[in-house]
C-alpha cells in the first residue's frame, strides 16, 4: 500500500467543478482514526403545533394557528403573526401537517386539511363521512414534497370541517402539529 500526501485534491477542470471519485465501485473508502466528515443534513427544518384548541366555523376555511414550536433550526416558521414556514434555503422539502377535529355532536359529516404555497394549495386530504357513520372526532394527516425558491416563497396549513354543532382544532403538540425539513439532493 502507498501513501499520498497532498494538501488539496481539485477536479481537473480549470473552473474547479466536476465530480472527484473516491475508490471504484464496491470499494470502500475509510477514514483514519480522529478523521472527520462533513455529511449532508437535513436543514432547515421545524416542528410547530397548536398548544391549545381553535375554533372552526362550519364549512370555513380557516388557517391553523400554530403557535408552539418544538425546534425550528433555521428559524424559518413565524409562530406569533402569520403561522408560516418560509424557507430561506432553496431546495425540495418534504411537509408533514397533522390535525386534530373534534366536534360537539356526531355529525362532522367532512374534513379537509390543506398545504397552501404562497395562498395556493399544493397539498390536500380530504375526508367525507356523508355516507357512512359520523362521528365527534377526527384526525386528518398530509404529507408530500414541495419546491421553495428560498426567499420569497411560504407554507400554511389550512383546515375546514363541515357538520352541525362546534368543531376545534384540537390543540397539543401530538394531535395538531407541522413539521417538515429540507431534504438532501
């Protein structure tokens, strides 16, 4: 075996970019003992939830309020104003919104729970009990990818519930919850 001792390694290119290929397929490149490497990670990324009830009107849409936050690494979710997630990262991110409904009477007869993208739904989940047995409760989860431009572009969770009598969002930090994190391209 033979040593290289180097203090860069630069693509061959006179721009400095390409792809340095380290070892052949099947081979495995180690790290000496105290090494270090510098790994890909998954920033921003937030978890927000709703730390107390809010109120639906019947067939109203109405932007869910989250107001706790668990983590926010980037500080990218505003929890006090406009309950959003605005990225100042580029990149595809992978959001996750949970709710919570709960009703006063047994007849929440539709739920739907929205991902809004700069006031335009990009996600959505839809439940309608109009011809099955209603209940008092339930619980709406969404998830999917979505692309921010990293400055001006935001995500808000939205809800609507359809059915007599009063409907809430359940508030507490595993009923009512948005998360979501950069992924790694």
């Amino acid at each position: 075996m033979s040593d290289l001792f180097v203090d860069n390694i630069k693509h061959q290119s006179s721009q400095g970019s390409g792809t340095i290929t380290l070892g052949a397929s099947g081979e495995t490149v180690a790290l000496a003992s105290g090494a270090s490497q510098t790994m890909a990670v998954n920033t921003p990324n937030f978890y927000v939830y709703r730390s107390g009830n809010q109120s639906l009107s019947d067939a109203t849409t109405t932007k869910i309020q989250f107001n706790a936050e668990t983590y926010d690494t980037g500080s990218d979710f505003d929890s006090t104003t406009n309950y959003r997630f605005t990225p100042q990262t580029s990149g595809k991110y992978f959001l996750t919104a949970t709710i919570f409904v709960g009703g006063s009477t047994a007849d929440l007869t539709e739920a739907n729970i929205y991902i809004y993208k700069n006031n335009s739904v990009v996600l959505q989940y839809s439940l309608d009990r109009r011809t099955s047995g209603n209940g008092y409760n339930v619980s709406l989860n969404l998830n999917g990818l979505v692309e921010a431009n990293g400055s001006t572009d935001y995500f808000e969770v939205f809800a609507k519930a359809n059915g007599a009598g009063t409907k809430n969002i359940i508030g507490n930090n595993y009923q009512t919850f948005f998360q979501g994190y950069k992924i790694i391209e």
